[in-house]
C-alpha cells in the first residue's frame, strides 16, 4: 500500500508515463485487483484480515518490502528448518 502521489510518481517512472496516464492506469489496476478478488472469492480488497503482511511503500522501499515478504514466506513455511535440517 501506498499514497496516491507516490503510487502515480512510481508508475510515472516504472512505464514512462505522464501524470494523466499514470492516475488512469493505478484507477485500472485497482479497479481489475478488486474486481478480481470480488468475483474469484467473493471478498473485499480493503478487508485488513485478508493479509498476513500490510507494507506501506511509503516508508519502505521496494527492495526492502521483497526482503521482509520473503523473510515472512520463510518462516511462514518454517523453510530455514528444512535447511537446517538437510
């Protein structure tokens, strides 16, 4: 999750978009991510008990949210004891 300005300033740099596009595109990406989850399973996209993991990218860089997701996926599914274990 994140802002709206810096979602549009990302956006605007990972596609090389102006402000305009870049707003039409996140309100599409929203709009297909919600519809997605509605009509598959029935939920709602803003229901916080639907993560395990809430990172603001506001305040976490990228790079860093892929190491705090794949520090989680680990434990998680306790995969430094099957290391260890082998």
């Amino acid at each position: 999750m994140g802002s709206l300005e810096k979602r549009i300033g990302r956006a605007q740099e990972d596609y090389s978009l102006d402000r305009q596009a870049a707003i039409e595109f996140i309100k599409n990406e929203d709009k297909g991510r919600k519809g997605y989850l509605k009509d598959n399973f029935d939920k709602d996209i803003d229901d916080p008990l639907l993560y395990h993991l809430i990172i603001n990218t506001d305040l976490i860089r990228c790079d860093d949210a892929a190491c705090l997701i794949g520090d989680a996926v680990i434990k998680r599914f306790q995969l430094d004891r099957r290391l260890r274990a082998a």
